[in-house]
C-alpha cells in the first residue's frame, strides 16, 4: 500500500514546499499565510491539470442533454419494466460514448490528492519526524518544515488542527465558517449548473434532473457533516477548489452556454440586440441589414415611397 501512497505524499508535500519557498521572501517562512497561500498554489495547479477532465464533463453533460428525448421515449415505452428500461438507456450511453456520472468526474479525480493532502496536515500534528508516520517521514515535509507547518495559523487557527481534534476555540470558530463556505459553495455552484447551464426539461421521471438535484442537497450535507473531521489546512484546499469550480463553471454558462438553457436564449437575447444595434446609424435610424448604406426610413424617402430627386444647382 505504501508504494502506491509514497508517491501522493511525496507529490502533495512537494507542491506545497515549492510554493512555500516562493512565497518565503514575502511572506516570511514561518508565516501562515505563506502555508496557507501554498496550499492555495496547490488547489491552482491541480485545478489547472484537471482542465481536460472539465472539458470532458462539459461534453458529456450535453450529450445526456441531447439524449433527453430518446431517454424519454425508452422510460415510456418499457414503463413497467424497470430492469429492460435501465438495459436499453445503458446501451444508449454506450452507443452514444457517454456517461452519466461525468459530472462527478473532477470530484473523483482529486480524491487522491484530498487524502494525500489529509493524511499530510495530520502528520503535520504530530509536530516531530518520530511523532510522523512513515510514508511522509520519507517525503519533503520534515524537519524545520515540519516544525514551522506545525505552528502555521490561519486566522488564528493551527492548519493541521481540525473541529474535534483541538479543544481550541479559535480551531473551532475558523473551521465551523470555512465548513459553511464549502458546503454553501458547493450547493451554489450546483444550483448555477441547473438553473441556468441546463436546458428547461420536464421534472417527471428525468433520470438527469434527479441525479443533479441528489446533488444539490447530498453534496452539502456531506461536506458539513465530514468536515468538523478535517483539518484546517484541507478546509483550505476543498473551499479553494469549490470557489475555482464556480468561477469555472461560471465562464463556460456565460460564454459558451448548454444550447437550449436559460443561459443560451440570454446570450441570443444579447446578440440579437447587439446585432440591431449595429444596424443603426448615428442618428438611430435602423439601416437596412443587406445594404447598410440604405435607411428603411430614409428622410429623403416620401411618404408614398417615391425617392425625391435631387435639385440641379443654380449656376452664377
């Protein structure tokens, strides 16, 4: 087991010891907010190599949302055979090289690094090589970076102590707010996905929409629930990562938005009027769309439509 671990110890406490000598001129090495920023780095970089995974989140998302109608017509015909419905929508998914668990793609890739990174700041407790267990004995984080880790606060509060581990006020106070930030960052970057990213479907026996409103409410509930067991240090990591996921996932709705979605008609909305508006001349008069050079209601026009034409100049 530990040569499959090792190298996640050795790979998250070498991230962390790299941006924290980065940060060392400014900060301080003994700062807090110099391990704090690290463990940010951290969220940075594996959020930046986890692009491709998103893309591919994207794509399957609306692959299931173009699959919708076939979905339904599978749920309807083989209404009374739950165990043939689920066999035909699974050979759908493979037909159509999709996956409904897409979605928790991300989550589940950075598991490894979320116990690595665990596992780590509970070692960082132990505050001497002899008090650390052996996979991270080996890795980057010991001796005088062990000890400075070990004393390194966040807002007061010691990043490798957790809500049940200290009997520290201050440990508490930090930890019950970033619990708070991570399971409400998690329920809104959610909640942004199905009320904007996803296009309006009818609720009645939607496989999709079900799964993504378990979502809405399991994920938080698990955060807040599993998180007075984590240290302050991971609280950092996971609230980073939700407020990275939201902005990201914020982008992609705006920019390049689920066709069909609320999302998708505002920027059609938005085109559209900005289209108009490069139809009109100074004046705001509205030019004609193939010829630009030529008003729908030019002033030069008369009412019945008869083009006046033009006066032959006085010679002196």
């Amino acid at each position: 087991m530990g040569a499959i671990l090792n190298p996640l110890y050795n790979l998250v406490s070498g991230v962390i010891i790299f941006f924290h000598k980065l940060l060392t001129p400014i900060f301080g090495a003994d700062s807090g907010v110099t391990w704090s920023l690290s463990i940010v780095g951290l969220v940075i970089l594996i959020r930046i190599i986890l692009i491709p995974l998103f893309v591919k989140q994207i794509k399957s998302q609306r692959a299931l949302t173009a699959l919708q109608p076939q979905m339904k017509a599978i749920q309807t015909k083989y209404k009374d055979d739950r165990q043939k419905q689920s066999e035909e929508i699974m050979k759908l998914y493979k037909t159509h090289k999709t996956n409904p668990l897409a979605s928790c793609f991300p989550i589940l890739a950075q598991a490894p690094i979320f116990f690595a990174l665990f596992t780590v700041l509970n070692g960082i407790a132990a505050k001497t090589d002899a008090g650390v267990s052996a996979p991270i004995a080996r890795g980057f984080l010991k001796g005088d970076y062990l000890d400075s880790a070990a004393q390194a606060t966040f807002f007061g509060a010691k990043i490798s102590q957790s809500f049940l581990g200290s009997p520290d006020t201050t440990v508490k106070i930090v930890t019950v707010i970033l619990i708070f930030i991570m399971s409400a960052t998690t329920f809104t970057t959610q909640r942004q996905l199905m009320v904007k990213g996803m296009p309006k479907m009818d609720s009645s026996n939607n496989m999709m929409l079900q799964q993504q409103k378990i979502m809405l409410y399991l994920f938080p509930v698990i955060f807040a629930i599993s998180g007075v067991n984590f240290p302050v240090g991971v609280l950092i990591y996971w609230s980073t990562t939700n407020f990275w996921t939201w902005g990201q996932q914020f982008y992609v709705i705006k920019r390049n938005p689920t066709p069909g979605s609320p999302a998708y008609e505002e920027l059609e909305r938005k085109r559209s009027h900005k289209d108009k508006e490069k139809n009109r001349d100074a004046s705001g008069t509205v030019l004609n769309p193939e010829n630009p050079e030529v008003g729908q209601n030019n002033q030069e026009d008369d009412v019945k439509g008869q083009r006046k034409q033009p006066k032959k100049k006085k010679k002196r």
